[in-house]
C-alpha cells in the first residue's frame, strides 16, 4: 500500500554530483525518520544518512561533507545530494522510510527498490 520510488542513480565521473530523490507514496499518515542506506557487491548495506522528522541529520563518516540529506514532507520525498563523488561511493542506494498509514497502525518499515550509482575514475 506504501510505495518508496526512487530516482536520480547513474553513472558519473569521480569529483562529480549526484543527486538522488525517493518519494513515499500511497496511504500515508505520516512518516517519521527517512533514510539512505548503500550496499556495494560483498559488503554489508550500511548507512550513509538519516533525518528524522524534526529535521536532524545523521550521517555516516564516509559521507560526512560531502552528501547532504533533506526532505520536503509536503510531497513525502527525502533527498540525497552527493558530492565530490569517488569510486568507493559506487553501491545500490536504498531509501528508508518508517511509515504510518493509519493512527492505529504501527510504523512500518519500507525500502526502495535501490537504485545504482557509479562513479568512474
């Protein structure tokens, strides 16, 4: 019933940018923290960023000053703005999103379908 589409992978070059988007959809009755979360080929899925819905940001080390979460909870979209790309950036990206669809429901946990991102040197 709650759909994560995700949009904005591809191919760049190292030192490029990137900017991905994943916008929540169907019956929502709110959200609270969003996140992306990566997994290159024989690695764990790890965190690259969260921001609850007050706004505050986490992000992991690896990313710190050069990826920049936000949201626009009108239109149920959290963003990723990556910069100063490297080859080690390059992994599926996965957007996260804790979901109520109803008052009496739980949140539930969603995930995208990932989305791929390279970065050529």
């Amino acid at each position: 019933q709650v759909q994560l589409v995700e949009s904005g992978g591809g191919l760049v070059q190292a030192g490029g940018s990137l900017r991905l988007s994943c916008a929540a959809s169907g019956t929502i009755f709110s959200i609270n923290a969003m996140g992306w979360y990566r997994q290159a080929p024989g690695k764990q899925r790890e965190l690259v960023a969260t921001i609850t819905s007050g706004g505050d940001t986490n992000y992991a080390d690896s990313v710190k000053g050069r990826f920049t979460i936000s949201r626009d909870n009108a239109k149920n979209t959290v963003y990723l703005q990556m910069s100063s790309l490297n080859p080690e950036d390059t992994a599926v990206y996965y957007c996260n999103a804790g979901v109520k669809t109803g008052l009496l429901y739980p949140y539930l946990e969603v995930w995208g379908q990932g989305t791929l991102v390279t970065v050529s040197s």
